[in-house]
C-alpha cells in the first residue's frame, strides 16, 4: 500500500506587530490573481515603448562573431564604451538568432546619457575552464555605477552552469568549497530597468542586485534545474525603492533572498518553484547589525518549494527586519509555508546560543493558502530576549493557540486536513 501522505490546506491570518502577536480581526478571503493589474500593465507597456530609441551600437560592427566559439568579450567591451560615451540615449544590441561567448566583463559608468542593453540573442558564459580565474571568481556581467540603464530584448542569458554545479562542494563532497559567478550583477546602478529576458543556468546566483536604488524588475523568466547548487533566482541587498513583477523563477535555491539593507521593496505577480522560496536573510550573520524594512511581497505563486514565506536570523545579531507583509500567496506543495526562525545556522559548526537578536517587527501574513506536505503550516522560533510575545489567533480551525509561554511554536492543523493514502 502507498504510503500515507498528509496534505494540509491551510488558511491563514496572523499578524505580529512590535514584537506582539496579535488576533486579526477579519476573515481571510480574496484570491492571490496571476494576472497583471491594470497599473502592472501600463507600467510594462510604458517602460517597453521608452526602450526602443536611441542611436545602436550593434555587437557585431564592433567585431563580433556570435557563433558561440570566438570568444565575444572585447567586442562587447568595445560597443559598451562607445554607447557609454554617447551623448545621445544609446542602445547596445545584442542581435538575434546568434550566441555570443563571454567570459568575465565588466560594464561600468558613469555614462553621458541613458544606455539599452537590447539582448535579442544569447549571451553565453564560456565553458572553458581556464577562462574563470580564480581572482574573481564571483562575478560573469557586471554592470556598476550606471544611471538610466535598461537591459531588455526578450534574448538569454546562458551561465552554462553544469559544469559549475558538478564541481560545487555541496554536490561533490571532494570538491573545495569555493565561490561560482553570478550571472547577471548590477551594483551603484539607479532608475535600473531589467525587463523581459530569460536568465538561465547560472553559474551561481542568477540575477544580484547590489547597492542599487530606484530598480524595476519585470518579465523575467529564471530557470535551472531544482537540483542545482546556490542557484539564487534574484538577490537583493543594500538596495532601495525596487519592484519586482511578473517573473517566473525556477531553480535550485532561493528564488529571492532579500538581504542587509533591502529597504521599500514590492514584489508582486511572481511564480516561483522548484526551489527554496521567499527568503528574508539569513540577518545577522557573525553578531552583524542587519537593516530591512518595508517589504512587501504580493500576489506571488509557489509550487513544491521547501519554504514559502521566511524570515531567518542568526542569534547574536542586531539591528531590525520590519515593516513585512507577505500576502495573497497561493502555496502548493510547500513544505514551510510560514517560517520565522531566529535561530538560523548554515555553519560547519553548530551556533552558539547568544542573547542578543535582530528584531523582527510588524510582519503580516495575510490571505496565504495552499498545501504543505509537512504537518506545520506556520513554524515560529523567536528569540528569547527579543521576543514575539502576545496572543496568536488566526484562522477559524487552529487547534493550537499560543500562550506566549514558549518561544518554539508550530502550529498544527490549520484548516482542513486531508488525508490521501
Ligand atoms: C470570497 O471572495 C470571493 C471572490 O471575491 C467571493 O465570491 C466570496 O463570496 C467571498 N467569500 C467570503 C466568505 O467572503
Ligand atoms: C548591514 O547594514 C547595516 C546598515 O547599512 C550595516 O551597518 C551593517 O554593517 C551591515 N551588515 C553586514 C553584515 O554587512
Ligand atoms: C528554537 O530556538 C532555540 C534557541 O533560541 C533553539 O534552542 C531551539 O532548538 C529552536 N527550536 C526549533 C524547533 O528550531
């Protein structure tokens, strides 16, 4: 006979506000829509019309050869600084039908005036083992220091990261553990637009944001295989004012991590699994201060990733992670569909127990549904001296209240079970 396999519905309401939890007054209802909002499409439609001007400078008058052999770095250096220069808006073109073998580049500005990246091709990363030197090991395409950059065309970007992935440490255990580029990085970029490009097969993390304000990321389609190592879809840190929207993210890791000072972003109509889900941290990390706030994640889909909706600290850490609502999820699948644990540890060896904690504040979970393989639909481990006191009264069918008495709760059965054999 097959095996007993527990499938919980769950719905869910909780609020903690201030380090209090809280009983929330209304019923949770409303269906999370994957289709755009009125003001989604017209801002896609804005930002796709405003992206086709510019004088072109095309990869191949700057030599060029697009047959995925030659390798196509200095000519993209080439057509980059000519565009950079520019004092008209310029496009980069990557043309169509064509694959353009890179190894490590790196885009700088400032620019004289707003520069397109338009892929309409593949950029694909080299396969070539001796092209990666161990001197920076963590980068493919870079893009630093850029205002009013745009990179769009509907193309790919091609980590090629199979080999990559065979010679992680988490993969092969003989293997050293050491650091795989990140396909696309964009750092000190302002009014940023990525839209409508499929990232695939990173190296490592897919798509990093870094020390970026004012950024819109829309349309992007990120794939690699669920079993592939530290395959982050989007990350995110020291970043302000970002909105993510309409992106589908499959792949072996977090499909985003929301890191140190991430502050006002929207993520909303997103798709997401396999995969590790929604992330914010790991905080706190070696007693550092940590800095997020005003995050909210909206509207978003998860199908058979080990967590939904997470926030996790080290012990020892200070600073904040505030004002988060997650709401109008749809979970299918999901082994921790909510998880708070500030007694996060990815270490060799175990953490040490500390008193002092980031402080998680004001996090709503609203309208969530869907179905978790596992018997907790809501695991919360807060710190001691930090603590999230207070009464817990969600949904209708929680069998379990919490006292506030102990610091470990997981809520069991909420909603309907059902039972398959
Ligand atoms: C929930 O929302 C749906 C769609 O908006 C509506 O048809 C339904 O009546 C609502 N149910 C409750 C219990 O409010
Ligand atoms: C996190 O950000 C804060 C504020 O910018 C900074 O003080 C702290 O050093 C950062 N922590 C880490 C681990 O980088
Ligand atoms: C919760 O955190 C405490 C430390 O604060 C730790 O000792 C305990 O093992 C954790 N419980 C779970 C279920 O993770």
């Amino acid at each position: 006979m097959a095996p007993c396999k527990l499938h919980l519905v769950f719905l869910a309401l909780l609020f903690f506000s201030g380090g209090a939890l809280a009983a929330a007054g209304t019923t949770a209802n409303g269906t999370a829509t994957a289709a755009a909002t009125p003001a989604t499409a017209s801002r896609v439609r804005s930002l796709a019309s405003s992206a086709s001007q510019g004088v072109v400078f095309s990869l191949d008058r700057y030599g060029a050869r697009g047959d995925g052999r030659h390798d196509d770095t200095p000519a993209l250096s080439r057509a980059w600084k000519a565009a950079c220069a520019s004092p008209r808006p310029a496009v980069v073109l990557v043309p169509g039908g064509k694959r353009y073998l890179l190894k490590l580049v790196k885009l700088s500005g400032p620019c004289k005036s707003s520069v397109t990246v338009t892929v309409k091709g593949t950029l694909v990363a080299s396969p070539n083992t001796a092209d990666w030197s161990d001197r920076d090991r963590r980068h493919w395409i870079v893009f630093r220091a850029v205002d009013k950059l745009t990179v769009n065309g509907g193309g790919a970007v091609d980590g090629n990261g199979e080999t990559w992935w065979k010679r992680s440490c988490k993969i092969n255990k003989a293997m050293p553990c050491k650091e795989a580029p990140t396909a696309l990085s964009f750092h000190y970029c302002t009014s940023l637009r990525v839209q409508d490009l499929k990232i695939v097969n990173s190296q490592q993390i897919h798509m990093s944001v870094e020390d970026c304000a004012s950024v819109q990321l829309t349309g992007l389609s990120i794939t690699a295989s669920g079993t592939s190592p530290n395959t982050d879809g989007i990350h995110i840190t020291r970043s302000k004012d970002v909105q993510v929207t309409n992106c589908k993210i499959k792949t072996g890791d977090d499909c985003m991590s929301i890191e140190n000072g991430t502050h006002n972003l929207h993520v909303s109509q997103v798709v997401c699994g396999p995969g590790h889900g929604i992330s914010i941290g790991s905080l706190g990390d070696d007693n550092s201060r940590a800095e997020v706030s005003g995050i909210t994640i909206d509207s978003v889909q998860l199908y058979g990733t080990t967590n939904g909706a997470r926030i996790k600290t080290y012990q020892g850490g200070s600073g904040y992670a505030k004002d988060i609502t997650f709401q109008n999820m749809i979970m299918d699948n999901v082994k921790n569909p909510i998880i708070i644990d500030q007694d996060y540890c990815d270490k060799a060896k175990p953490c040490k127990a500390q008193g002092s904690a980031v402080e998680v504040s004001n996090v709503v979970f609203k309208n969530i549904r869907g179905t978790t393989v596992t018997k907790d639909a809501i695991k919360l481990n807060c710190s001691k001296n930090v603590p999230c006191r207070g009464k817990y009264l969600p949904e209708r069918k929680m069998e379990k209240i919490w006292d506030g008495s102990s610091t470990a709760v997981h809520v069991q059965k909420l909603g309907h079970v059902h039972q398959s054999c």
